[in-house]
C-alpha cells in the first residue's frame, strides 16, 4: 500500500511539473516569435531553445537547485553562444521561484541575486548599449518578481499554519477548560453532598442514640429526640433536594445556583448540635456586617464541619466557635476538649466504634478536613487545623472580607 501510495505521489508530481513546463512554453513562445520578426531571424530557432530551457522543469519538485542551474546554463549558452533574439527568462523565474518556495528567505534572496547577477552579465555581454536596456531591466524585474511571489506564498503558508496551530491549540485548551470545570463542579457538589449528608446523619446518629438510651427511664425524652431525628432529616432532604437541583437545573436561570446557608442560620445549627449532646458556646467579636456571598457560605459550612467532626469522633464535649470580624478578613476559629489526636477530630484516623451516645461513632475518612481545605482556598482564604497544647483540637480559618458592605 505505501509503495503504490509513493508511485501516485510520484506520478502526481510529475504531472504537475510537466504541466508548470507546457504553460511556460505556451507563455512564452509569443514573446519568442516576436523576438525573431524583429531581428530577421528564423522562427524556428528561438522555439527550438524555448523549448530546450523548459526541459529541465520536469525535473523541479525533485531536484529544483539542479533544475536552476540547468535553466541558468541554457540560458547563459542562448546569448553568448548563439546570441538568440529575445530569450524568455520565464523557465529561469519559475526555477527559481521552486527554489525560494523551499529556502529560507535569506537563502532565496542570496540565490535570486546570483541568478539575476549571471543572467544580466550574460545579457550586458551579448547586447551592449542603452537600447537594449529594457531587455536587461526586464531579467531583473521577471527574477525580482519570481523571488517576491515565493516570499509572499511562503509568508501565506506560514500564516495560515500559525492560524491552524493556533486554533488547535484553542481546541485543546477549550477541552481542557471544560474538563477542568467540570472536575471543579464535581468536587464542588461533591463538598456539598458531604457537607449535608455528614452534617445531618452526624446528628440522627447522635439523637437516636440518645432515644434508644432514654426510651425505657424517660420516654418523653426519647420523644422529643424522635422528634428533633425527624426535623433534621427533614431538613436534610430539603437541602438534599436543593443540592441534586444544581445537576438537574443547571441551565435555569431561574433555578437556585447554590444552596445558600450562611452565618445567619449559625444560631439554629448550634442549636441542633447542643440537642445531639454537644455543648457549644459561641463569642463573636469585630463589627458584624454583611458578607460576600461565599465567604458566608464558606464560613457556615466550615463550622458545620468542624462541629460535626467534633461530635462524630470527639463525643459529647465542650466546643467553642470564635467568629473576629476584621476590617478585611472574617477569622475563625472552632476549638474543642476532645483527644489531642489530629487524626480523632480531623478525620484522619478512625475512632473506636462504640454504640454509647457519649462516645464517638464511627470512623473518618478525611473527606470533610480536604473539604474545608477546598472551600477555604476557593473563597481566596487559608485553613490550618491541629490539635491543641492543653488538649483538643483546634481549626482556624481566615476568610477575605473582598466586596464587603458596612452592616
């Protein structure tokens, strides 16, 4: 197969050339006939020479600096030796032209001079005199002309393989932004499914421990816990639903962009943690105001996080939730009483299992510590998080307060 696909490119260059040597002959042979009417001499003769120096272009997709040397030599003979009315520099222009078309622009300038150079000696030396300027001016301007064309397709097809490189490029990198966006939503529902579900069964967890632990001493107790297991999961379908919107109504303007919690609602999610067993106290110190839209919801989702952290592998202690308005940063700081391990509060390292609703349950994966890495460096801000000298775990985090509106 490729060596009948080498003879067709063979047989296809042949034709072309062949073609290329036919209508330098046809363009040519008027100029020549005119040229024997003038000076008295056979018609036959400038023809037969016409036809010689096309010739060699058969031959100049394959070799074209031999078939320009060629084209040169003939045509040096035709005035010096037989001094041929009108030679046409026609087959030496397109030689050259299959030259410069494969050179550099440097090289075709330096070979087009010499080309030019030989046949104007040639042309001085067989026709002296200021009458047969016109025939010297115009070797050089049909050679000029053969080099500025191929400059020119050259520059052409260098434009045009710029602009192909340069749209597959913008191909490529267009691919990569839409894989890159859609691993960026990926992760991002990802974090808000982990968020809602580690949050809420965190807690129904915790409150049917507690109803399975009161249910035969205090059944009003164990009551109001079935109650609270009911409002949050309640609410975790609710935010459930309002997640698996963002897949399915992406589209829609007028569909939510984003479940939207954020330190307003902080109250009542401290609230649902103090009625899973976990003692949490809140301080807040700077000016309160109104806060960019992801920096609220970053905040919020991190103390949910660190909470349910706290509560999962911690178990029923103290924990505190410091929020310092600055001027330019919103910090936070989420610390509890729990074991000193990093591993225990962030999620690193699993706990002991244990159904006792003072202990704590289960064991971590490390999802929600990356989370909180991920929606702090998104928000443009920083998290660290580590266990604390006296005890516990401690979770800092500093928000930028960019755009902010004085409450």
């Amino acid at each position: 197969m490729f060596e009948r696909l080498r003879k067709s490119l063979l047989v296809q260059l042949w034709m072309r050339d062949l073609a290329v040597a036919v209508i330098c002959f046809v363009l040519s042979t008027p100029v020549a006939v005119a040229g024997s009417f003038v000076h008295g001499t056979p018609v036959t003769w400038p023809i037969g020479a016409l036809a010689i120096a096309c010739v060699p272009l058969l031959a100049r997709s394959r070799w074209p600096f031999q078939v320009l040397a060629a084209t040169l030599t003939v045509s040096v003979v035709q005035f010096l030796l037989f001094s041929l009315p009108g030679p046409s520099p026609v087959c030496t222009a397109v030689a050259l032209y299959s030259v410069a078309i494969r050179t550099n622009r440097r090289t075709a300038r330096r070979v087009g001079a010499c080309a030019t150079a030989v046949l104007v000696v040639a042309s001085l030396i067989c026709r002296p005199g200021l009458e047969n300027l016109w025939q010297h001016l115009a070797l050089i301007a049909g050679l000029g002309l053969a080099v500025a064309s191929s400059d020119a397709v050259r520059s052409r097809r260098q434009l045009l393989d710029s602009a192909l490189e340069r749209a597959e490029q913008a191909e490529r990198t267009r691919e990569e932004e839409a894989r890159r966006r859609v691993t960026e939503e990926r992760l991002r529902i990802a974090r808000e499914l982990h968020d809602v579900v580690a949050h809420h069964i965190t807690l129904i967890n915790a409150q049917a421990g507690v109803a399975h632990h009161l249910m035969r001493t205090e059944p009003d107790h164990a009551y109001q816990a079935l109650e609270r297991i009911r409002d949050t999961s309640r609410a975790a379908l609710d935010e459930l639903r309002a997640t698996v919107g963002l897949l399915r109504y992406s589209d829609d303007p007028a569909a939510p962009c984003e479940p939207a919690p954020g330190l307003a609602d902080l109250d009542a999610l401290l609230d649902s943690f103090r009625h899973s067993g976990l003692d949490v106290t809140p301080e807040r110190t700077g000016q309160p105001g109104e806060l960019p839209a992801i920096t609220d919801l970053t905040a919020y989702r991190v103390i949910q996080e660190a909470l349910t952290n706290t509560r999962k592998h911690a178990g029923l202690v103290s924990a505190r939730v410091h929020l310092d308005y600055r001027a330019d940063a919103l910090r936070i700081a989420v610390e509890d009483d729990g074991p000193s391990t990093p591993g225990i509060s962030s999620g690193n390292t699993p706990a002991t299992t244990t159904t006792d609703e003072t202990q704590g349950t289960g064991t971590g994966t490390g999802h929600g510590m990356i989370g909180m890495h991920e929606r702090a460096k998104a928000a443009g801000g920083t998290l660290t998080a580590g266990p604390r000298p006296a005890g516990g775990f401690r979770i800092n985090a500093e928000l930028p307060l960019r755009g902010r509106r004085k409450g």
